[in-house]
C-alpha cells in the first residue's frame, strides 16, 4: 500500500466544551497520512489515487460548519470521510490544540483505523498524545 502525508495542516474549527470554545474558532494542527491504491504509481494516473488537494479542501469545508465538543470525535468525522467517501484502505490522524494551557505547546489526540477493521467488526484502540484524561476537549 502506498501512503499520502498531510502535515502540519492549520484549520480553524469549532470544537471543545467550554462556552468560549462553542463560540470562537480555535486553529487547530492535523497531521494525516492515508493508504491509497498501489495502480496509482503504476499507472501514473491521478484518476486512479485519492488527491490531497480534494482531501483538504472537503477536511477545511466541513469543519468550519460544525462543532465537536471532543477532537476524538472530529477525529473520527474526519477519518470516516476519509475511509467511506475517498476510499482509503486506512488512516491516521494526530490533532492538535495549540498553545491552550500554559506551559503545554500542544493537546491533542491520535487515531489510526482501517477498512478491513471496520469490515471485521473489531475494536480498536485510541491513543491519547499530551495527557491523561477522558477526553481532550
């Protein structure tokens, strides 16, 4: 499987518990890396891999129209885009909150997930980056 990178993409999105955090956008730093199919590179047709210009422009559409209270849950908004409409075989997602407790240059959460896991009803696992907690608001 070959792979496409997005990193240190800023977005400005709508997400947290708080009051302030429903109102005010907060720019936020996603790193993406999702599988796309072998035939690309062989065939050297774009037609035939998923464009990371689409990918962006449909991740900085969609967020800026919605509230998440949890970046678990915009993780998982954003990888299922990823996984049922742009066809990714599998995906991994870190997302970052920056600079909001002093002290800390970055909060958030990182999620992987893949087709055929979803396919087999399994369960998989969540990896928190920058603390413990139940959940990085």
């Amino acid at each position: 499987m070959d792979l496409i990178f997005i990193e240190e993409m800023r977005v400005e999105a709508l997400v947290g518990i708080f009051e302030r955090e429903k109102v005010a956008p907060q720019t936020l730093e996603i790193n993406l890396t999702f599988g796309v199919p072998d035939e690309a590179a062989q065939s050297d047709d774009i037609a035939r891999t998923i464009r990371y210009d689409e990918v962006i422009e449909r991740i900085r559409t969609e967020l800026a129209s919605r509230h998440f209270n949890l970046l678990e849950t915009l993780g998982e908004y954003v990888i299922h885009l990823l996984l049922d409409e742009f066809g990714a075989p599998w995906v991994r997602i870190s997302i970052a909150k920056l600079g909001i407790m002093k002290g800390v240059r970055r909060v958030g959460v990182q999620i992987e997930r893949s087709r055929s896991e979803r396919n087999q009803g399994s369960q998989t696992t969540l990896s928190r980056a920058g603390g413990a907690g139940d959940g990085v608001a």
